[in-house]
C-alpha cells in the first residue's frame, strides 16, 4: 500500500489492483483524515479490510446486470456460438435472478458466497426449444450438477476479475471464495456383450434411427458429426465415411452447419460392412419418403421433423427413450463413442491410429479416457 500526503492531516492511500486495457496499472486510491501515526494505521487497516472483502466503495453505480450484458458483447467475437448460448443461459437464469441488481461496488463476499451456496438448491432447466424467450423456460426437478455448479463460479469470477480490469470495481470477492468441487466422472460405456444386446433390440426400430445409431457405434462419431454429414460424405465403393462438419444449436440461430471441434477432427475414416448395408437400405428409405417428407436440405443424410438440419439433441432424445423402454444399461450417445473406442483399445489397436480415428486434438486426450476406462473396468472384474 502506498501512502501519500496531500495535506496537513490528508492522506491518500493507494492499492494496486491488476491492469487496465491499455495495460496501464489500475489503483484503489481513497483519501483519509488522520491527526497520528495511530489514527492514520487505523484507516490505513480499514481500507485494506474494505479491498479484501470487496467493500471498497467507489463512485461506479453500474449494477451487475448492466456489467453481464456489456461483458457478454465484449467477448462475443472470442468464443462459439455454442459457448456464448451457454453463457447467456448461466448469466440470464442463475446470475441476474441473484446478483442482477445489485451494483458491483456492493459484492462482497458474503454475498457471493451465498450465491454459490444456493446453487446446491437450483434446478436443471427444460431442454426444450420450444422456448424461445429463456425466462419462460420451466425448471425441472432435476438438481443442477455438480459439474455446473463449479462452471456456472468459474464464469462469476471470470466476469468479475474482467470488472477489476476495467476499473469498475476495486477488487474480485469471487476470488476469496472457494470453487464448487466436483469430481470428473468416467463416461459409462458398454462391453461387448451389451453392445451386442443393444443392436440385437436395435433391429426393431425406425431404419433413420437404426442408422444413426450404428453409425455411432461402429465409427465413434460425435452426435453432432453424424448429425452433419452429407450424402457426398459417403464413400460406399471403398467403404469410408469423410467427416468435415457438424450440426450445432445455438438459442438464437438454431440448428447451423459448422466446421468441426478442432482441425485433427476433420478426417476420413473406414466403416464395416454392417455400416454400410445399413447406410444403402437406410438410403433406399430416403430416395423412397424425400418428397413426402419435405426434406430441404437434400444433401443431407438426417433432417428433423420438419425436414430441416438436425438438431443433435434430437439424438439424444430419442436414444435415451430407447434404452429406458428396452431396460437397457443406462448410457449416453457419447458413451456410444466411448463404447467403440473401448473395444478397439481393448483389441490392441495402438493409441495414435485410435486417435486419428476419433478425431482428438491430441494422443494424450485418448490415452487419459480410453486406457485408464479399461484399466477401471479390468479392475472392477478382477476384484
């Protein structure tokens, strides 16, 4: 803290605090009136209190509703449309309801402890994209993960720290509070047996489903890669599948075409017959039902109800109906894509051909997810 003099008994003391936009440091600076050496440690031990608890107070009115939108238009141009969605929900339904109206020089840490506390009684909200306005979204009865309780902080203390930044508060208390712990879960997938009950009772089911899922089952795919993929994605004569986008949704543009997680992720990968009989009958289908069905994007292999792209929630959707009504293991549609890459590391297929073959960024993410599963589940048997 630097202390300085201005007058007779006038004092300004100052705390540096982080760096402004034009990377310039930014200060807490406060004037106080002291007589003594005593009266002035006594206002100089205040004002630390203030800045460590987040109590400075400063003349920045701004409430924290008007921050979040203004944080949210500054960093729209840096993430995915996807991450912006996100973020508006987390921002829009847990935050503003909470913190909306309070002014940033009032958080303190108190009041954000107490909000990461009630985050333990918050629900899942509905899914559904019927709802078009977020606020009308109902909740579930579901409670909110843990996962989102710790990444719904995280983006609080983000926010926050950028307030700092700005000049727009004094200090983040969002630092002075412990994250929201929770523990990474490993995705459930099945063995061999199940995968083969699973396409066993797969048999009874619409061809366009039947399709979709073993594509995810025998290549691994993303549900938003099969979701996106083309007719002229199909290799049929030399039996290959070339991946180079997605489907996505997003709130506000709905269901989009875009390029994949990362560069490695656009790859061409070979498919078994079984996948490719069931792509010709499912083909067959699409030739036979595409003008019924108003498809109106006819490059497309999936189209929603309405003949437009397909939403990968709908995926989803519909495979969680069927393995409830077919009293399966439970299981996601990505713990489809753990279940193939499983089998092959189980049969000695080496780590970089597996990861070339999902599409990782890098070996290392298939050796932390596939190897340590199987090591997992190898235990479990043994014991």
């Amino acid at each position: 803290m630097n202390v300085e003099q201005r007058g007779k008994d006038t004092y300004r003391l100052s705390i540096s605090c982080g760096f402004k936009e034009d990377g310039s440091r930014n200060f807490i600076r406060k004037t106080v009136t002291a007589k003594n050496d005593k009266e002035l440690e006594r206002e100089k031990a205040k004002f630390l209190m203030e800045y460590e608890t987040g109590n400075f107070s400063t003349n920045n009115n701004v409430k924290f509703k008007e921050f979040a939108y203004e944080w949210l238009d500054q960093v729209k141009s840096e993430i995915s449309k996807e991450t912006l969605s996100r973020y508006k929900m987390d921002i829009e339904l847990r935050m503003i309801p909470k913190l909306g109206n309070y002014k940033l020089k009032d958080l303190n840490v108190y009041i954000i402890d107490k909000f990461k506390k009630e985050l333990n009684d918050e629900k899942i909200f509905s899914s559904s994209n019927k709802y078009k306005d977020r606020a009308e979204k109902p909740k579930t009865d579901r409670p909110l993960s843990d996962k989102s309780k710790n990444e719904i902080f995280k983006l609080l203390r983000r926010m926050l720290d950028k307030a700092v930044i700005w000049g727009k508060m004094g200090y983040n208390p969002a630092q002075k509070v412990e994250t929201p712990k929770y523990k990474k879960k490993d995705i459930d997938f099945y063995d061999e047996e199940q995968t083969k009950k699973m396409l066993t009772l797969l048999e009874k089911e619409d061809v366009k489903w039947k399709t979709i899922i073993k594509i995810a089952i025998f290549t691994g795919m993303r549900r938003g890669e099969i979701a996106g993929l083309s007719w002229n994605n199909i290799d049929f004569k030399n039996k290959l599948i070339h991946i180079e986008k997605q489907c996505k949704y997003s709130s506000e543009e709905g269901v989009y075409l875009k390029a994949p997680k990362s560069e490695k992720s656009i790859r061409t990968i070979t498919i078994p017959n079984i996948v490719v009989e069931q792509i010709k009958e499912y083909k067959r289908f699409y030739k036979q039902n595409q003008k019924v069905i108003h498809i109106q994007e006819a490059n497309m292999l999936f189209y929603s109800e309405n003949g437009k792209l397909m939403n990968p929630d709908a995926i989803t959707d519909w495979f969680t109906k069927f393995i409830k009504r077919n009293n399966l293991d439970k299981i996601t549609v990505h713990g489809l894509r753990h279940t193939h890459a499983t089998l092959l590391a189980s049969n000695n297929m080496d780590i970089p051909t597996l990861s070339a073959r999902l599409g990782h960024a890098d070996t290392n993410i298939t050796n932390a997810f596939y190897v340590h599963s199987i090591a997992s589940r190898d235990k479990i048997a043994s014991d």
